[in-house]
C-alpha cells in the first residue's frame, strides 16, 4: 500500500469507508442515475458536508475508487517474490494473491464487475490486464507460428480473464482462489506454450 495512504487519518479513512460501502449498497439496488449524494449520505449516516470534504461528487469518487482499485492491483500484479522463483511460478503466486484479494473484497467486485452500471471498474481492470498480458507474451512464439495478431490475443485473453472472475463472483466462489488459479494456469499454458494440437487433444 502507499505510505501516503497509511499517514492518513484513521477517522478520514472510515468515514471514507463509510461512504463507499454506502455507495455499493445503493448499485445493488438502484441504477447509478438514480443515486443522489444525500441517499449515499443517508446510508453512510453522514451529512452532506461531509460527503463533500472527500468528493466533488459522485462521478469524482468513482474515479478516486476505479484508482484506488486500479493501485492495489496493479501492487499485487508487480510485486516481487523470492529470486529463485521462475517466471512461471511468480505469475502463479501474483494470480493466486490477485483473486484472494478479490475474495476478500468480493461483495465490492461482485457490484463493479458484475453490473453495466459502472464500467468504470470494468474498464480500468482491463486495462492493466492488457498492459500486463501484454508485456508477458510479446514475441510469443506460438501466436507467430499460428499467425495470430497479437492485439486480438491480447483482447482475447484480458476479457477473458475479467469474464471468467466475474462469473466466479456471480456464481458465490464455489472454487477458492487457488484452485481457480490453478485452472486458469492450466489453460493459460495450453495458450500460450502449445507448440503442436498433441496438447490440446490431451485436454
């Protein structure tokens, strides 16, 4: 986490908590046109000043929460392991911490994601997962050999990817987070290192 976000007052910190857990309260019951700030202030028992001394106003604290949202993952996705660990290995541990992250935060991910009424969120996360599948399968053998345009892989494997966790959501977790990791390994390898159709016919 930032050190500027743990130099903030821990009172500035809950009300701000309050706030947005007001606000995904709301989505799950309401279209966002329809949510007011005094319905956010009313739900997170503040008064509207105060909902102004943390956001212009509605749309603002959206983008505050899609960057917010965007830094924690985007921390998860690049931080380090151990300096033994493969490549291979390191994206196994960075998938398994990126959905125990979202597990732990999954009634918010359940409303972003799963709903047209922010995409925002949506929208945010795929581009970091673009970013990121990007600089991971640049020069792929495989999608040269197959002739694939690597953009439309890209596009590909990043929806994917959102789809597949938001289905998860939808669904109530019925796998944890590292089986589901591991599943999306399994298939990211049969992707990506696929060299003949002898792996695929093993599938």
């Amino acid at each position: 986490m930032d050190d500027s976000k743990l130099r903030v007052d821990p009172r500035i910190l809950r009300t701000r908590q309050l706030i947005k857990d007001a606000l995904i309260d709301l989505l799950q019951e309401m279209d966002l046109n329809k949510i007011t700030v005094n319905r956010i202030a009313e739900r997170a028992t503040i008064n509207r000043v105060t909902f102004y001394l943390h956001y212009h106003d509605i749309q603002d604290m959206l983008e505050k929460m899609a960057q917010e949202m965007a830094e924690d993952i985007e921390g998860i996705i690049k931080r380090e392991t151990a300096s033994q660990d493969s490549p291979e290995e390191i994206r196994w541990l960075n998938l398994i911490a990126l959905l125990e992250y979202i597990a732990e935060n999954a009634k918010f991910y359940k409303v972003v994601l799963g709903s047209r009424r922010t995409p925002i969120f949506t929208e945010r996360l795929l581009t970091i997962l673009s970013r990121t599948i990007t600089e991971r399968t640049e020069n792929n053998p495989f999608l040269v050999m197959q002739g694939i345009q690597s953009d439309i892989s890209i596009w590909y494997s990043s929806s994917a990817l959102i789809g597949t966790i938001t289905a998860w959501l939808r669904k109530d977790m019925p796998y944890t987070p590292q089986y589901l990791a591991m599943q999306l390994s399994k298939l990211f390898q049969l992707k990506w290192n696929q060299r003949d159709g002898s792996r695929a016919s093993e599938s």
